[in-house]
C-alpha cells in the first residue's frame, strides 16, 4: 500500500470520530473512543503533566476526560464548536481547574471552611494556552515521524533514518551524512546484510533525494494530521492553524501542491 492510499485510508475527521465515540453502537463507540485517546491521549497527558507538575494529578485528569468521553459527555459537541484542538484545551482547563480546586477545599476544610475560589488570571489563561498549543505541536510532529519510519519500514527507503540524522546534525554536508550512515550501517551488521541481502551504500546525491523526498512525505503527513482535526477545513483555515502550531515550515511545500502552486524544485 503506498502513501496515498494509506492516508485514504485512515479514519475520518477528529469531529466525525467524536460524533461516532456518542452514537450508534456500543462496539462502533468503543473503536472510536480508543482511537481519539491512541491519536491525541500522548498530547493530553503531557499537558496534563506539565500543567499539574504530577504524574499522579495528571493520570487522574486523564482518567476523568477518558471517563467523560466513554459515558457520553460530549454528545452534543460538533464542528460548530470550532477547531478540535481548542474543544480539548477548553475541556482539560476545566478538569484541571477542577481538581485543583478539590484538592484545596480538601486542604482547608475543617480549618479555614470553604471559601470562593479566586478567578484565574489572564497570565493563567495565557501560559495553559501555549502548553496546550506547544504539547498538540509535539504530539503532531511526533506522529509524523513515527509515519515516516513506517512508510521506510514497508518500502525499504531510509527516509525516516536519512532526514532523522540530517535533523540531529544539521551542521554537515549531504557527503558526511552519506560516509556516517555507510559506516553506522557497517558497523551494526543490519539484519539485511546478515541475511545476504544488499545494503546499496548512500552518496551526496542519494543522500540530499532521500532528504528532499522525506520532507515532502513529513510534510504531508503534518497537513493531514492538521485537517483531520478541522472539519470540512479550506486550506486558508488549515494555514492559520499551522501558523497558530509553528509548523508552517514544515508544510509549506504540501499546501503548495494541494493548492495546485508549483512546489519549490528538489536539491540537486
């Protein structure tokens, strides 16, 4: 299967996911809750993490949204509700400021007695937004580079084992990344060549294809991750939320070539 058909492949829209984890039947539901929490639950906790400073705090928010998604809370929630990603944030806000606030009736009750609690501040508000918006970029990117070693892993191609050490050593030549890969390859005896197969050593040219070509792929697989989490989204509104998630960059050359533009020209 190659990449295109794998993407045509995958489930549908964030929001359809949702309406399917509330409706028809229980099985149907259950494959969609699992697949909102396989897809985006490493983002949710690592906010959660990182907002509430505990893995304790964190795995109980987390287990109080996945018991939200399975009893049906989010019935009534649709697309009209904007972007996916700002449904959840809202949604974690709310579990977070809940259980902070349980923790500190917890704390002072038989002491002080409850008292109202202070509203959160702009500043609050402000530094949760880009937690969330910095823990869904990771999650995103995360996810591309994982697809990125499937497709080298089904086709044969190192384009995950390529463009990953050009990203950890942006400093050298298309040359030195050849000699560096040919001599790890060498050196860890790979289970093709134990097997008698061929490992074709890489060269300056191969190298900067494979790096080209692999962008291209990263690139697709960040675009479809990004409109999958905006339902029946232009293109206009994807660019603002890959400009919202600092991964403009990144994509531009897929946004060109879905928008018919001509795509900037490989390396030669």
């Amino acid at each position: 299967m190659n990449q295109d058909d794998l993407r045509l492949s995958r489930i549908d829209t964030l929001w359809s996911v949702v309406r399917q984890a509330n409706e028809g039947s229980a099985e149907k539901a259950r494959q969609a809750q699992q697949a909102l929490l396989d897809r985006y639950g490493g983002a949710i906790r690592r906010y959660l993490l990182g907002s509430l400073r505990s893995e304790d705090a964190a795995d109980e928010v987390f287990q109080e949204f996945s018991l939200k998604l399975v009893s049906g809370a989010f019935q009534q929630v649709h697309a009209s509700h904007g972007r996916f990603r700002s449904f959840l944030k809202t949604t974690l806000f709310h579990l977070i400021v809940d259980y902070q606030r349980r923790g500190k009736r917890a704390a002072t009750r038989g002491v002080l007695g409850d008292t109202p609690d202070r509203p959160h501040g702009e500043d609050r508000l402000a530094e949760e937004d880009r937690a969330w918006t910095r823990s869904w970029r990771e999650e995103l990117l995360a996810k591309g580079w994982s697809a990125l070693a499937k497709t080298e892993q089904s086709t044969g191609t190192a384009y995950y084992t390529v463009l990953h050490f050009r990203s950890e050593h942006p400093e050298l030549r298309s040359q030195e990344i050849a000699d560096q890969l040919n001599a790890k390859v060498a050196a860890e005896e790979i289970a093709d060549q134990l097997h008698g197969k061929v490992v074709k050593k890489l060269g300056s040219s191969s190298v900067r294809v494979l790096i080209h070509r692999a962008r291209e792929l990263l690139a697709e697989e960040l675009l479809d991750l990004v409109l999958d989490s905006i339902d029946n989204a232009s293109l206009e509104e994807c660019e603002e939320e890959l400009i919202d998630l600092n991964l403009l960059e990144y994509c531009r050359s897929a946004l060109q070539r879905r928008r018919g533009e001509p795509a900037d020209a490989p390396p030669r």
